[in-house]
C-alpha cells in the first residue's frame, strides 16, 4: 500500500511538472533577414526586423512578416499541452514577391485615359485593333460604330497572388475624334483565383510589364 501511495505521488508529481512547465509562458526571440520588414502579432504590427515575442501559457499566437516587394511569411507558435514547444530563437529569410518582380508601378492603371487623333474614324479603329492584339490574345467585345472595344481578361498567377489585366475602349467625341483608353489591372492577392471571382479582384497600382507601354503606344501612333 505504502509503494503504491509513493508511486501515485510520483505520477502526481511528474504530472504537476508537466502542467508548470507548459503553463510558463515562452518567448521566441525573431530575426528577419530584412531589418525594415515589419512584424505582426496576431493581426497587431509589434516591431520591425527583430522582435522578442511573448507566448502566453495555453496560448497560440500567429505571427506575419511583410516587406512591399516580399512574400508575406506567416508562423504559429502554441504554448500548449501536446504541441510542440516553441523555439528559443527563430530566423525568417523572407523571399522575393514574384508577381512584384514582374510588374511595374504606374499612374496609368484602371483610370480613363484621353487620346485625341487626327487620323480617320477608320485607320484609327484598325490601329487601335493592331496595336490591342499585339499585346492581348483575345478580344471580346468589339464595335466600331460605337467605338466600343474590351479584351478578354488576361490572368497570371504567381506564388501568393493572381493578376488579371484588360484593355477598354471608348468613344470620347467625334469632333474632335477622342478615344478614352484604360488598362484594368486588379489583383486578388492569393493564388490561383479563378477569372471569374469578381468579388475576390481589387484595383493594383501596378501593372505586368508586358503591358507597360500600351497606353504609351496607342498615344504615340493615333497622335502622328
């Protein structure tokens, strides 16, 4: 009876130290290999580079790592029983963002765009045509009568984000002859978003730099 009572009292024992060393809370020292990027703690920016996180006892906290021009990294660290404990120190070597690698930053993304020519109603409709196919495989909507023409959407998708990008045309006035241009670029900031996800689409302020000179193109020629 007494070796029982002494074995229970050992379990309880071992048990109680279990439960206190869990119970403590945990701090994991963070290093980021880009000292500007900022860190976030469960939705709340704490520090920037390097940053002492606090992981209460029977607690997860979600930490996210963003630098414009760098994937968001993303990390779980739990404070709980049957989990594996955190780490004393934790290193982030952030990647480049490939879909901000790929594009540049305009002013000429998702906004109505001017261009008056001299040329006739005709020969601009068939420059407009060749310059648009040059750059876009399909075009889905087009009227010379109203002066009316949309691309296809254009998509890529990249490591964290997806990129759709069309060209609109329309008729500004017949006299002078003016056509207003823009190029739609929206992004939905996850990957492999379907085409037809409206809702997850949001306007970007950049654009693929294979549509870069575009704009700058149709001014050029409808000008001369």
């Amino acid at each position: 009876m007494k070796k029982f009572s002494t074995l229970m009292l050992l379990i309880i024992c071992g048990l109680c130290i279990s439960f206190t060393a869990v119970a403590a809370k945990k701090k994991v020292v963070l290093s980021v290999s880009e000292a500007d990027a900022k860190i976030f703690v469960d939705g709340k920016m704490m520090g920037a580079g390097q940053l002492e996180v606090i992981i209460p006892s029977y607690a997860c906290v979600n930490i996210r790592v963003e630098k414009v021009g760098y994937l968001t990294e993303v990390i779980n660290f739990c404070n709980k029983p049957n989990y594996a404990p955190p780490p004393k120190s934790h290193f982030v070597q952030m990647r480049r963002d490939d879909a901000y690698d790929a594009s540049v930053a305009t002013d000429m993304a998702n906004i109505d765009i001017e261009i008056k020519t001299s040329k006739s109603e005709l020969e601009a409709w068939r420059l407009i045509s060749q310059i648009i196919t040059n750059y876009f495989d399909v075009i889905e909507v087009t009227d010379r009568e109203t002066g009316y023409l949309r691309t296809a959407w254009s998509v890529q998708t990249f490591q964290q984000n997806t990129i759709r990008t069309r060209m609109v045309v329309k008729l500004g006035s017949a006299d002078p002859l003016t056509y207003k241009v823009k190029l739609v670029s929206e992004e939905s900031r996850s990957p492999q978003t379907s085409v037809k996800s409206d809702e997850a689409f949001k306007e970007w302020d950049r654009v693929l730099r294979k549509y870069k000179e575009i704009v700058n193109e149709l001014s050029s020629r409808l000008s001369n």
